[in-house]
C-alpha cells in the first residue's frame, strides 16, 4: 500500500523463511517506490524472537533483512511466535539506519508461546526489549492449573528449560483454557503528515500497562508510571 508519505509492505516468506525470485524483485520494486516516505514491513517471520536473533546463520532470510536494511526499513513486524514482543535494534554508524523497531505481533490466538517467558536469555541480541505475558504471570497460571500428572513436564520445563527440547516446544502442553488468558493484539496508528507511528498493545482487558510487560531497564520511558498505558511512537 503506497500513499505520499507512507508505504505498508506485506512479505510473504512462506514456511522456510525465504522469498522466491518473483517476490524478490516484487520486494525491491516496492522499496524502490517507498524511497523518502515512512515504511513498515510485515514479514510472515520475525527477525528476533524469543530474545535470540533468529536470522543469524539463515542465509536465505538474511537475504530479506537486508534488503530492508539497504532501503532503510525501520518499522518491521511479524507473526509466527505467538505472543508479543519488540526490540529496538541500534544500528551501527554510517550503516544508513540509525534504529530498526521490531515487533511480533502474534498473541491473537492459537496456542501462546510461553517459551519466550520460561527460556529468556541471560542477555538478550539487542539491550531495549520487552514482551508479554512476563515469566511470574505465566508461571503462575500453568503452576495454578497443571494437574499432578503433568508437573514432572512442568517442572523439567520450568526449572531444566526442557533440555533437550525447549519451552517453546512444549507452550501448547501448558496454554490451558482458563483465566487468566494473555492473548494480545496491537492498534497501528499513522500520521503520514507528522511522520510518525504509534503502536499500542492490549490485553483482553484493555491496553496492556508497562507492568503488564517483562523489559529491560531502559525501556520504561522517562517520566512514565508502570500503571500507563505502553505505547510505541516512531518519529522519522
């Protein structure tokens, strides 16, 4: 979608992270005709998730990254892992882009993935981050609703991240059907004229707070109580 100041970029990347050659020069045609405007991408996959940047060592997905990055992409956000996430990646100077905000946007339904509460890293691949559910809410419901016969799964998940598995491997065993439910969505407001975008997250009770989110020091705003409403305004 291009208007005068802002281009909204949909990418397929299909099962294997990866654009096929129509697409690919689909892709570039498009950035091309976003040149001088505000431009958000939404790719089928991440470019981090879980606290791991997951297109390191995919050669095929780098292949998309950085043709975001050459047309100078700051606004990306993806599905796939089933839950809420960003990142605020700081570019490295003379690189063109100063900062690329990355978003997963994929809490709506499904089961959720609790392995991005159970398995965050000790430092994660960029320093400003946040997510939700955070890890006490959601250790809290599973240990709240898990049966006896279950806890040896739990407690190997919980306290021995499910090696040689993962967290995110066993989520739907834990994502039970009672309350409390983290399910999450975003509103995406844009203001071409004022080249700005603002991103909000909610809850199934209204819009999540900064107390809602597990995050990084840094990422509460200054002058901003945990009990405010999150939200994420990008300025060109």
């Amino acid at each position: 979608m291009q208007t005068p100041a802002f281009a909204l970029l949909a990418v397929d990347t299909g099962v294997l992270r990866r654009v096929d050659r129509e697409e690919l020069v689909w892709l570039r045609a498009a950035l091309e005709a976003s040149r001088g405007k505000m431009v958000m991408a939404v790719l089928g996959h991440p470019l981090f998730a879980g606290g791991h940047d997951v297109s390191t060592g995919d050669e095929d997905f780098m292949v998309v990254r950085r043709l975001l990055r050459e047309y100078g992409v700051r606004i990306v956000m993806a599905g796939d892992t089933h839950d809420l996430e960003y990142y605020r990646e700081v570019g490295e100077g003379g690189a063109g882009v100063e900062t690329v905000h990355h978003f997963v946007n994929g809490g709506g339904g499904a089961y959720l993935s609790f392995g991005t509460s159970l398995a965050w890293p000790a430092k994660a691949a960029t320093s400003q981050w946040a997510y939700y559910p955070n890890r006490h809410d959601v250790v809290g419901k599973i240990t709240a609703s898990t049966p006896w016969w279950k806890w040896p799964a739990w407690l190997w998940t919980r306290d021995l991240g499910a090696w040689p598995s993962s967290p995110e491997w066993l989520s739907a065993m834990f994502d039970y059907n009672v309350a409390p439910f983290f399910q999450s969505f975003v509103v995406v407001t844009v203001d071409p004229g004022g080249r700005t975008l603002t991103i909000r997250p909610w809850g199934i009770h209204g819009p999540l707070t900064w107390k809602d989110l597990e995050r990084s020091p840094q990422m509460l705003p200054q002058g901003v109580s945990l009990d405010q409403p999150v939200a994420w305004t990008i300025q060109e």
